[in-house]
C-alpha cells in the first residue's frame, strides 16, 4: 500500500512538474509577430524583477542568461535593460546591466531606470525599441508573453517584429515552471478581463 501510494505521489508530482515544461513551452511561441524588419538590428528587452540587494538575485541572474542566449553573432544587437527601484535602492536596469556585464558582455546597452511594473517597463522600453527590426522579450516564458501581450496592446506596429527568444529549456528551472504557470495564467486572465469592451 505504501509503495502504491509513493508511486502515485511520484507520477503526480512528474505530471505537474512536466505540465509547467509544456505551458513554459507553448507561451515561448505565443504571441510573436508576422514581419519582422529586413534588417540585423535586434532588441532583446531584459525585464527586471524585485531585487531587495545590490547585486542580481537567481531570478534576474536567470534572466540575463535567457537574454545573452539570445544574442547572434551578425546581428547588431542591443539589450534594454528595464526596472525600477522597486524593492531596494538600485534600479533593477542597473543590476541586470551589472551582471551582464559579469557575464562578459561587452555590447551596447540602453536602460530604463522607471518602470515599475511589466507594463510600465513595456512603456518605457517602446522608444528604445522603435528603431529595431527584430524585438526579444528576454525573462520566464509565461512572463515574457505577457510582456508581449503589452506590446501588442500599446504598439502592434512593434508587435510585428516579436521573435523568440530562448528562455525555454527544458529541464531549467523545472520546480519554479509550475508556479509561473499558474500565476502568469491569473496575471494573463485579470490583463484580459480589465481590457474586455464593455457594455
């Protein structure tokens, strides 16, 4: 009885965990665009998280991982570095900028010091952005489609150009996906209800 019932809570646990791989894989190909620009100019959006110290805590670390992943060699790419002061005193841009360049990154970097939520950092991002002929939105797959979701809502001409990014892997970050999931999906339902028409 015992064994059956640790054979169950393993296969549950499996499942859930292989359900947060599966919605983590389908948002990293939702809501990108149909034209990109005919240029090599990218703009990968590196979104910042609440970071209470001086230096990047894992969820940023992870995020400037995904956005490096992005890189190509013959692109003439930029990362946009956005966040606010919103937990601690630096900006979340200046920490992600810190660790990239940590990481060895020795390109361009434009930053938004404001933002203070996905939406403002949407915002905010748009003039650094404009001139790109392909847009990455660089954080959690769910996260990052909500990102996408704001652009398409305040600048579809810009929308056009989303590609994807890598922030999907299988296998990283695996005990986290499930939890993103269900937040992100909440986060992604209260965005739509608020932006429904009414009457």
């Amino acid at each position: 009885m015992l064994r059956r019932g640790l054979v169950v809570s393993a296969a549950l646990g499996a499942g859930v965990l292989l359900g947060g791989e599966w919605e983590h894989w389908r948002a990293s190909r939702r809501l990108l665009g149909a034209h990109p620009g005919a240029g090599d100019r990218r703009a990968i959006v590196v979104l910042g998280y609440g970071n209470r110290g001086a230096r990047a805590n894992w969820v940023n670390r992870y995020r400037v991982r995904a956005a490096l992943r992005a890189l190509t060699a013959t692109a003439d790419d930029v990362l946009v570095m956005c966040g606010g002061s919103v937990e601690g005193p630096v900006p979340e841009a200046d920490i992600l900028a810190r660790h990239a360049r940590e990481l060895g990154y020795a390109g361009p970097m434009l930053l938004d010091r404001e933002s203070r939520t996905t939406e403002e950092n949407i915002r905010n991002a748009i003039p650094l952005i404009e001139d790109a002929d392909r847009i990455v939105i660089a954080s959690g797959a769910v996260h990052a489609e909500k990102a996408r979701a704001h652009l398409w809502q305040q600048r579809p001409d810009l929308a056009e150009r989303l590609v994807r990014g890598h922030e999907y892997r299988f296998g990283e970050v695996t005990l986290m996906k499930p939890i993103e999931a269900v937040i992100g999906r909440r986060r992604m339902h209260r965005a739509a209800a608020r932006n429904a028409p009414t009457g």
